[in-house]
C-alpha cells in the first residue's frame, strides 16, 4: 500500500519486515524456506539436529501414542494440495509418513478447518480438535475421532466455541480441551471429558480479564499434585507486544 493509504504497515514495521525478506536475495531461495520443519534433539535438549521437513504443521506438534508412534495432526503448507490431517513416524521423529485426512463436514468448503490437535483416550481412540473457519459457525471447536490408529476419521462435530484447542489426557483418564474465547468475556476456557471425547462439560473459566480478542493457544499441562498449568499469549492493553500469562488451577467437581 502507498504511503498515507488505510491499512498500511507503520514505517518503522515495513522496514523491519523488508531487512528480514532480504536476507534471502532471490524468489528461489525464499521458496525453499517454505513449509514446515522439525529438529530433533537426543540428549534431552543440550543440542538439535539440522532442521528437516514435516508433512504438516499445526501450532502444538505430535503426541506420541501407546504403541510407541508419533502421530502429528496439521495441514500441509506451500504444497499443491492442503490436506488437513495426520502424519505419523515409527522411528522416533526421524521421518515421517502422510496416514490420512480428516473428513469434509457435509456442507462445509474442503480445506477450510486449521491448527488441529490430538490426544488418545483411555479407550485407545484418538480424539483431535480442530478450528472452523467456514462462514458458518466460524471459529468453532469441532471433533472427530479414529478408532483403527489414525487410518480413518468419524465425521466432524460441534464441541464448543472457541479456538485452537489444545488437548490433554489426564492421569485419571479425562480429556482436557483448552481454548482461546475470542468472545466478551475475553480469555482462556476449558472444558472436561470423562467419556473418552463423548460428551464435554459446561465451560470452566481459566482466565476471563485479556484486553482484546488477541490472545489464546493455550497449552496446558498436569503437575504433579493433580493441579493444572495453562500457559497462552496476550496482547495487554495499550502494550505494543505479546506477553505470555500462565494460570495454576484445577478442576472441581
């Protein structure tokens, strides 16, 4: 945009994003940045392997299942398709394999889900949550499940508002979904599984006091007391810049 027009970059941003796309002189080398990668560590984080590419991305990565497979639940980028779906590895996160996609919701535009994520449940079946974005009941949590390890999915269902999710298996058998609420009031909720990804209970607040709609991806944790730690990103009021806010709490009832 020209300068002075509406929505144009302040100076001072559009400088620093020009610095950073030259670093690269030429289109070709700019596109072979493109996608998604991984690096790998094996001692515990000391030092990390060269970077290497994935299938697919989502902001929260793979889990890693009973049978010892990792299994990464996001979308291809910069390819000629953008399947949403998983990936799986069985040596560890060396390499890594396309397994299948997620299923089209009747009604829904092919391609238009984001930034899923997944857990098993104490039944074997694997739960993912993923991000609405079809004009109708845009930004929605929806739900599908495999029942045979990731190779075919259940059609997608409505769990709640908000996004993304991220899910937990907790010690005692629960699934935990964490989601931004981009809606007043402002914050972090969660809702509870008891039944294996059956049925959710009614919304538990986190955090109900962000400035704005910009804020969520929470990633939650069990300590070792059984209590919670949920930790997502927030742009404070009048700050320029994002903070992370993190919460201890538990689950009651």
């Amino acid at each position: 945009k020209k300068p002075g027009e509406k929505g144009r970059w302040p100076e001072e941003k559009l400088q620093a994003w020009q610095a950073a796309h030259n670093r690269l002189p030429t289109d070709a080398e700019r596109q072979a940045q493109q996608g998604a990668w991984m690096l790998r560590s094996t001692d515990g984080g000391v030092t990390w392997s060269p970077r290497y590419p994935t299938p697919v991305f989502a902001p929260h990565g793979p889990i890693q299942l009973v049978d010892g497979r990792l299994l990464y639940a996001g979308k291809e980028l910069f390819q000629k398709t953008t399947r949403m779906g998983v990936a799986e590895s069985k040596d560890d996160g060396l390499t890594w394999q396309w397994l299948a996609a997620f299923p089209t919701r009747p009604g829904d535009k092919e391609g238009y889900y984001a930034e899923p994520h997944l857990a098993q449940a104490g039944d074997g079946r694997i739960v993912v949550h993923l991000r609405n974005e079809n004009t109708a009941n845009f930004r929605e949590t929806l739900q599908c499940e495999s029942r045979d390890g990731g190779k075919t999915w259940s059609e997608l269902r409505p769990i709640t508002w908000g996004m993304p999710a991220h899910l937990l298996k907790l010690r005692n058998g629960g699934l935990l979904t964490t989601y931004g609420h981009r809606r007043k009031p402002f914050g972090v909720q969660a809702r509870l599984s008891r039944d294996h990804g059956e049925t959710w209970s009614e919304p538990m607040v986190v955090c109900d006091d962000a400035a704005n709609t910009d804020h969520g991806y929470p990633s939650t944790v069990e300590l070792a007391d059984g209590t919670l730690l949920t930790v997502w990103y927030e742009v404070p009021k009048d700050k320029p810049h994002a903070v992370l806010r993190q919460a201890r709490w538990k689950v009651t009832g």
